[in-house]
C-alpha cells in the first residue's frame, strides 16, 4: 500500500496557476464570442420591432371590420411610435373625441436605435416622410402619409412603414408593407443590398436576408 504524506495528486484541487489558466481561457473564448452574440441579441430585437409593427397595423385592419367604420394608422415622428384611431370625421387626423385604439412606442432601450427611416437614412418628419413611407393616403394636402384600413378589410391604398438603424455605411431597414388592396395583407420585408434580384425590400425566407 502506497501512503503519502502530503496530499496526493489526485486528492487536490486546481493550483493556483492552473485556475489561473483556465480563467484566461475562458475570458478569451467569452472576448471572441460576445460581438457575435450582441449582435444575434440586436438582430432579434431589430426583427422582433418589425414583426410587432405588423402585428398592431393587423389589429388596426380588424378593429376596422369589427366597428364598421375606418381606422386610420400614422406614424408620429417626434415620438418615433404609431398610432392608431378610428376616424369619425374621415380627416386622417385624430381628433378629441375620437377612439385611440393603440400606441405602438419606440421609446425603449430595445429599439433606440431603429427611427422611422428608410434605408438610405433620412428621418422622416410630417413635414417630409422621406423614406419612411411608401405609398399609403396622403393626409389632405400635406407630404404626411397614413394607412387608412376600410370596414370591409381592405386597406384604402396600399403602401408601407419603413424602420432602419443608425449603421453606416449599409443599415439594417425593415418595411411592413399592406398590400394588396382587397385584402391588406400585412407583410414584413427586409432590405437587402446586392440581392439575387438587385438592391431593395425582400420578403423573410428562401434565405435572402442579410445583416449588416
């Protein structure tokens, strides 16, 4: 029988050194990994702000077939949110005793850095939608656009609200897109520069969406 007067081998724990080692180990796998996992954390938020836009102008297009009567989605830009009412008065504009039926906000740390934009970074205003919307009804005379859902289901003209980030030089732009007229089919579509049909808006799968 083999005794041993100090602690043998197999009865001690790690040395100093060795945990030492195995600490730099892991911080360098964790330095190597985190810019990949922050950015799978933002694309997801990036996408999952785009699919909740989708999901609310589809509540919209409901709560217009359910009342009977139009309602009105606009975009409201010192807010970075939409909105959505019913339009008694067939103004596009909410008025005091009208019904707000949502208020979609952008103001949370999760989606700071997505603004009412089109891909090629001008921030819309009322004054000029820019890039962050095409199509929709014209809101009287002015530039501003809003997406007018019938009590038949349809949607007045057919158009889209666009959401991008802050990147450069390429960004990362969503469009949700109501189309076509009949039927207001809600759609969310990403941009994508170089595709296999060109630069522009591709809809989710057949894996032609790239991130930036």
């Amino acid at each position: 029988m083999t005794s041993c007067t100090a602690p043998c081998r197999g009865d001690r724990g790690l040395t100093l050194v060795e945990l030492i080692l195995v600490l730099a180990i892991l911080l360098i796998a964790a330095l190597l990994t985190w810019p990949a996992l922050i950015n799978q954390i933002y694309h997801a938020k990036a996408r999952g702000r785009a699919e909740e836009m989708a999901r609310h102008l589809l509540v919209a297009r409901l709560e217009a077939m359910k009342l009977g009567r139009a309602v009105v989605a606009r975009p409201d830009y010192l807010r970075q949110s939409l909105y959505a009412f019913v339009d008694d008065d067939e103004d596009l504009t909410f008025d005091p005793g009208e019904d707000l039926l949502w208020v979609l906000s952008g103001a949370t740390a999760a989606h700071r850095d997505l603004l009412l934009m089109g891909p090629t970074g001008a921030p819309g205003s009322d004054a000029d939608p820019a890039g962050s919307v095409d199509g929709f009804t014209a809101v009287g005379g002015s530039p501003a656009r809003a997406a007018v859902f019938e009590a038949d289901g349809s949607v007045r003209d057919p158009g889209a609200f666009r959401i991008a980030d802050r990147r450069q030089p390429r960004r990362n732009a969503f469009e949700i897109r109501v189309e076509p007229q009949a039927t207001a089919r809600v759609e969310v579509r990403k941009y994508v520069y170089d595709g296999p049909s060109g630069t522009g808006f591709y809809s989710a799968g057949g894996g032609t969406w790239q991130w930036y």
